[in-house]
C-alpha cells in the first residue's frame, strides 16, 4: 500500500529519442575545499552515445563526473539530468535516470556478490519495472561476467571481481544515464574490454554513457567523443580522430606523444615518445 | 542460546557456475533459512519468558503459569494459590515483559546503529550512548524531577541519549565516513564524561537517590513494576515498529553515502531518523534498566553469521534475539547465586566482553590494521 502510494508520486522516466540530451552541463564552475576544480565547462551528454572523459591525474575528471550525477552542488553555471536542473530532483527519482560507477568499490557488510547486484534495482521498487528485476540482475551479471561467483561473499573477491560486481550492480539500475568512473582501473585486459564493449551495447540500446578513462588507446577504440580534460576546462572535445592531436596531448599531459593510425583499422593510437 | 551457536561465517550456498537463471536459488535458500531462524527465535523465546515466568525463589511449575494465563484470558484453566498469583502477575510477570521490551530495544538499537555506522563494533553501550542516557536518568533522580510523573526519568533519558548519539556522530565521522578506531575513541571519551556527570550526581544525591542510582551503574531489572513497563512501552514500541521499514535503506547504505544517494536513498534524512529512533530505544531501555551492554553488539553479529548482512531480517531478527538474551541473561541473574541476584549489567558484560576482544581482532585483521 504504502510502496504503491510512493510510485504514484514518482514521476517514472520515459525511454529517451535518440540524440536527445540526456545531461549537460553549462558554464559550470565548482570548487572543492577552496579550490577552483572546474571553471567554464559546457559538455552536452546526448542518449546513444559514448562520451569519453580523459586528462591527467587532477584534472577534473571525476568532479566533472559527480556534477554530471547531481552530487555537487555548482558555485556557478548548473547542471541539467533529464531536462531538469540536477539540485531539483528528488534523489528517488534521480535514481531512475542515472546510474553512477564510483572509482572504488566499498561495502560495509559481507553481502553476497548477488545481493549486492540487486541492490542496483532499489529505485525501482513498488513500480512496473520491479517485476523485471530477476532478468535485469541476471543480465546484468551477465554482462560484467560475474554470475560464476553470484553466491559469493563481495568480501572475498579481489579487486578486479569487485570492480565487476559494481558494474553489475549499475548496468542492473537500467538508468538512461550511465557514468562510470574509471571502470577498467582494476581489470585485466580482456576485462577492460568487456567493460567498454558493454558501454557500446548500452549506448546502442540508446542510452548515454560518460567513462573517465586513463587508457588512450581504449577512449580511441571505444568512444564516440572524447572530452580532454586539463587544468579544470575542457580542453578540447570531439571525435576521438579529431581530438588527438600529438601536440595538444603532449602540452596536455607534460609528456610528449606520438598518434599513429592502427595499420588496419585505422584507430588513433597514442604512442608515449620514449 | 544463540551465543552457544559456532563462531565463523556461515556458508554461503554457491550458484550454479554460469548458469543461466543468475543466482536465485542462493536468494530463495537464504530467504528459507530466515524464515526457520525466525520461527526458532520465536519459539526460543516464548519457552524461555515462561520459563523465567515460572522458576525462581518460588517455583510455579510451567503447566500452572499456562492455566494462570487460560484463566485471566477466560478460556478455562485454573487460578494459582494466592502467593503463586500474585508472584506470577506482580513480580515475575512485569519483570519478563521489562526484559523482552529492553532486550528487543538494545538488540535493534544495536543493528540499526550498525546499519548507519556501516561499522559491526557500533553499539549503544561501546560508543557511550547508553551512559548519556543514564546521566538523563541520574539528573533526573538526583534532582528529584518529577515534571512528566511515571514518564519523567524516561523523558530525560532520551533527551541525554538524543544529545550523546548526536554528539558522537558529528565528533566520529569525516568525509562522509567512520573510522573504527574515531568511533570507539569516541566512545572511550563519551563514556569518561557521561561516567563524571553520573558521578557527580552521586554526589549530589541523598543516600535514598544514591541506592536508586547505584542500580543504574550496575544494569537490572528487579525493580519491574508494571508502571515501569508502561513507562517505556510507548518509547520502545515506536522504535521497534519504525526500525524495520528501513531495512532495504540500510543495506543500500552498506554501499557507501553517495552510491547510496544514487539509488535514491536521501542519506541525510535517513541518518537522522535512524538516529532519532536509537535514541529512543536506547533510552527506553536505559530509563527502566540502566546500562546494559553489548546485547546490541552481539545478538547482531550472530545473526549477521547465521543469516547475512540483509538489514530486512537483521533489524527486526535482532529485537527477537535480544529479547531472547535478555530474558535468558535475566533468568540467570536471579538464579545462578541463588538467593542472592547477580546485577545483570554484570552479567551480560562478562559474556560480552570476551566476544567484543575477538570482534576487535576479527575487524583488525579484515582492515590491516587501524591506521
């Protein structure tokens, strides 16, 4: 009774057209601890696409993240989900539009690796879409290749397992807005993979997706647009082949770098000039 | 009992490698073995308040504790001899209602304040919030407040304890978490002031106040009146009716604040009743019984091996559990050193701070360490 009053008044996301901003953020400027971490940041995040978030370390690439989740609040500029500034939503109904991956995975309890998925269906509790919740556990582990140790203790996984687990639990929120902060930090190469190639299944299925990646080659391989991001501003943005430029990651990254096309499929590589 | 139960961590069923249905079946084994522990609880408990009903200084043999009962329902039975009657529903009774209703608020209490803790060595004993709310009762006593009658020393004490969980929360947590070794300390410091404020209503009080203040040092229950029991109904029984719809939130939170906050949970709101409603069972508990400790600390972590960490059964399961210490512990008080009655504060102490030693240790080794 009282699970059907709350649905009622939730409003329930409607599946998004194609090419349809999903989120975007414009002229936002955040600080942390009295330091300015983004200034003058506009990026627009559109459904069915992949947008990959780079830089190096302290750029800005998380913080732009979590305002893109509606987890800061903006010192100036905002930040829309779903049409509607970030700060206005009820954290219920956030939930069902966007899914967050955090950098680490942490639990207090020694939940089971299948509990722990499910806990990606909450939002949508006492709605429609609940009767969908074993299928959406099931795929999503699946999906992130952990349905091998669903009975297990999330406790005694390792890192990379864990990692798995989280994503599981996300891909499981079947939110329209996927971010995910550096997903493939603590996977192994054939998982890094995995990871992205789910990003692409996801966005093909017309949802969008933000990754934080530190793998170039990856961003390349995988990403539709590339955001580079380098003392807190967006230092360019667009197509991977068009935004990695050898001298502009070079100025970027303090290192200088080589791109060189994949000799058969013709995918931008950048080289550290060693 | 269920201390009795074997320490380690209860197997979890694994699934089926791969296959294609996920892991249902684990969730379904998991959901049958609640159902049974529940059942067990309940059935422990029952047996063990009509035990306590009927052994003690004057045993009523269990078969006449029944008829008393048909009888006062009208379906039959029989009426004790005078005495019988009267230390059944005048002395005994009240006592075994006072001990499920403080065992059931400390038992939850414990696995609620976990729960927002994210933390298993969380307890309304460890961290001092038992001690605030007994400096809430002592003042009251000592000071001789009678502004709310039966209600009043029920009133102070969750006032103090509202003080002290609101106090250790904001001194114990930082960037959005609890270290271990930053609650207990706390813990450690709360416990010394709340420890001088008692004190200085030792001091204070007449030597009357000081007997009745003494009992509050030492946890028991063989004051129960039933003026005492309403006393702290209605406390108790609005926490443990509001503590178990929170369940679902609890294990999000067991995710960390912000994943929590991205699955809808609105973290904030949620600690601060959670904490509300410790605060009212802890003091419930207190007001009548003094301070009892680590019921709220062990009867969760057994549960949790037996069971897991799902709060939809820990939290509800844990005020069953706690009863069910708290009426065993109680019986044993009034009969191991027959006549005289150990303190049960005692009691319970001494079981449970052996226990506490091996938590310590258990969660050192799970985090390397405290630093």
């Amino acid at each position: 009774m009282r699970s059907l009053f709350r649905a009622r008044a939730r409003r329930l996301p409607t599946a998004p057209a194609l090419g349809a901003v999903a989120a975007e953020a414009r002229a936002l400027r955040v600080r942390l601890a009295g330091r300015t971490v983004l200034s003058e940041v506009d990026l627009t995040v559109t459904a069915g696409e992949v947008l990959a978030l780079v830089g190096p370390n302290g750029a800005g690439k998380s913080t732009l993240l979590a305002a893109l989740a509606g987890d800061l609040t903006a010192e100036s500029g905002e930040v829309r989900i779903d049409g509607r500034p970030a700060g206005a939503w009820p954290a219920a109904e956030l939930a069902l539009r966007r899914a967050v991956l955090p950098q680490s995975a942490e639990l207090s309890f020694p939940f089971a690796v299948e509990e722990v998925v499910r806990m990606g269906r909450a939002p949508w509790a006492g709605t429609a879409a609940a009767e969908a919740d074993d299928e959406a556990v099931r795929a999503a582990m699946a999906a992130a290749e952990v349905a091998g140790f669903a009975g297990r203790s999330f406790a005694a996984l390792s890192g990379g397992e864990r990692a798995r687990v989280a994503l599981a639990r996300v891909l499981a929120q079947r939110a329209a807005l996927l971010l995910l902060d550096e997903p493939t930090a603590a996977l192994d190469l054939r998982h890094q993979e995995l990871v992205l190639r789910v990003c692409r299944e996801r966005a093909a299925a017309g949802d969008a997706v933000v990754i934080v990646l530190h793998d170039l080659g990856l961003a390349g391989a995988y990403a539709d647009r590339v955001a580079v991001l380098h003392e807190g501003r967006i230092a360019a943005e667009g197509p991977p082949g068009r935004v990695f430029d050898p001298e502009l990651l070079s100025r970027v990254y303090s290192q200088p770098v080589e791109v060189i096309d994949h000799p058969r499929t013709g995918e931008p590589l950048v080289i550290p000039r060693r | 009992m269920s201390l009795l139960k074997s320490p380690g961590r209860a197997p979890v069923p694994g699934a089926p490698a791969g296959s294609a249905d996920g892991a249902s079946p684990a969730a379904r084994h998991r959901g049958r073995r609640t159902a049974l522990l529940t059942a067990a609880l309940i059935a422990a408990l029952l047996f063990a308040a009509l035990l306590s009903a009927g052994y003690g200084a004057y045993d009523i043999p269990l078969g006449d504790v029944l008829g008393s009962f048909l009888h006062r329902l009208g379906l039959g039975g029989a009426t004790l001899d005078r005495v019988g009657e009267s230390v059944l529903w005048d002395v005994r009774l009240p006592r075994v209602v006072l001990a499920l209703l403080v065992g059931a608020s400390l038992g939850c209490a414990g696995a609620l304040m976990q729960g927002v803790f994210g933390n298993p060595l969380a307890e309304p004993g460890v961290i001092g919030i038992s001690m605030g709310s007994a400096v809430g009762a002592v003042a009251a006593i000592a000071l001789g407040m009678n502004f709310l009658g039966n209600w009043t020393v029920t009133v102070c004490a969750f006032a103090a304890g509202l003080v002290t969980v609101l106090l250790v929360y904001a001194l114990s947590r930082s960037g959005g978490r609890t270290e271990v070794v930053t609650l207990i300390l706390t813990g450690i410091a709360m416990n010394a002031f709340a420890g001088a404020l008692v004190g200085l209503g030792v001091f204070v009080a007449d030597s009357a106040q000081v007997t009745q203040i003494t009992f509050w040092q030492l946890g028991s229950l063989a004051q129960a009146t039933w003026p005492k029991v309403l006393a702290v109904l209605p406390c108790a029984l609005l926490g443990l009716a509001v503590a178990p719809l929170y369940g679902r939130k609890l294990d999000l939170l067991a995710l960390g604040e912000r994943p929590a906050r991205h699955l809808g949970v609105d973290v904030e709101r949620l600690r601060m009743t959670l904490v509300l409603v410790v605060a009212l069972l802890t003091a419930a508990a207190v007001a009548v019984s003094g301070v009892i400790t680590f019921v709220g600390l062990l009867v969760p972590h057994v549960l949790r091996m037996a069971a897991g960490p799902g709060h939809r059964f820990l939290v509800p399961g844990s005020a069953l559990g706690g009863a069910l210490v708290l009426v065993a512990a109680d019986l044993a008080a009034r009969t191991v050193a027959q006549p005289a009655e150990l303190p049960l504060g005692v009691l319970t102490a001494l079981v449970g701070s052996p226990f506490f030693f091996v938590l310590l240790r258990r969660t050192r080794r799970k985090q390397g360490g405290w630093a």
